[in-house]
C-alpha cells in the first residue's frame, strides 16, 4: 500500500554526516520511543510475513529490539546473531565485508535444527553485507530463510535486491532515497 507508513516514516529521525560526512543515518530509536509507532510496526511486519517460521533471526543491535518483539508477536523462539566474541559457547562464524574493512557474525552452532524455518530481522537493509553473512549462518546450521524483514530500506544502496538474488522475499516498511 502506497504511503501506507508514512506516519512511521514520521517518527524516525535523520541524522546528517553521520557515521561519517555525507551520510544520512536512519534512527529509529524515535520509533521506539514512541510506544503507539513501535507496536504499528511490528504488527506491519508480522502482517506481511505469509508464512510462519519457527525462529526470527535477529542481528544484532538494534535487529534484537525488532526482532524480539517480532517473535513474540509470532509466537516463536528469537535466534540472536551477534558480532565475534560475544556469545558463549560453540559458534559458527562468517566474515562480510564493511566499506572499509571486514566483520565477522556468529551465532550459536546448536541455536537451530537442521530444517528449521526462519525470518531473518534487522532494522534497516542498505547494502546487504550483515543481512546476508546472517543468511549463510543461518543456512550452514541447516535451516531456512524463508524471508527477511526490515522496518527501514535504503533502496539505492542495493541490499535488499541483493537478498532477493538468493530466492527468498524482502519485507520492508519505509524506504528513504539515498544513503
């Protein structure tokens, strides 16, 4: 529906020349300050999902917010992805590229059975780099993306097309032009 979250796109912020000059950071901790825009939106999210995973699969940090929620929502259990280093235990890892340099996701080598079914959350795709290092874990453990979900897409930056490349729908609520 066209315009349709517009009165979401309202409640988030825009920082300029942030994390660096020229570029236009999209903050949604507005939204979530905004308790009544925060539901609306996870309720639009859980409206476009067609088929119910078992686990949401949410990247870390802000995708921990949405996606908690999310799996509440949809009565299912949160699958945390995180940056190196910071869960316990036995990981597996897959290395992405950043504009100037490299990271690494990991996620618990038993978080999910072998044919499990999942919706991959963040906040924001831009140009896919995190969201599809989350999918090769995700993948590599077994299971199945059967979506991504995303309150924000920057669609010039190419992430979310990138995501459909691998077979799989990509939900958004708001796109913002640019970066």
């Amino acid at each position: 529906m066209p315009n349709g979250n517009d009165d979401l796109k309202a409640l988030i912020r825009t920082i300029s020349d942030f994390p660096r000059p020229g570029v236009q950071f999209r903050d949604i901790s507005t939204l979530l300050l905004d308790a009544a825009g925060f539901a609306a939106a996870i309720e639009r999210i859980a409206f476009r999902i067609e088929e119910k995973p078992d686990f949401v699969a949410a990247i870390e940090a802000r995708g921990f917010v949405v996606g908690a929620a999310l799996a509440q929502r949809l009565g299912v259990g949160l699958l945390l992805i995180r940056k190196d280093g910071k869960l316990p235990g036995a990981t597996i890892a897959e290395d992405y590229l950043l504009e100037y340099g490299a990271d690494r996701l990991t996620m618990h080598i038993d978080a999910c059975a072998p044919g499990a079914r999942v919706e991959l959350v963040d906040d924001l795709i831009a140009t896919g780099g995190t969201a599809e290092a989350a999918t090769r874990l995700v993948r590599r453990a077994g299971a199945i993306v059967l979506g991504a979900s995303f309150v924000i897409d920057l669609p010039g930056l190419g992430g979310a097309e990138r995501l459909r490349e691998q077979g799989f729908p990509v939900r958004s609520l708001i796109a913002f032009e640019g970066g």
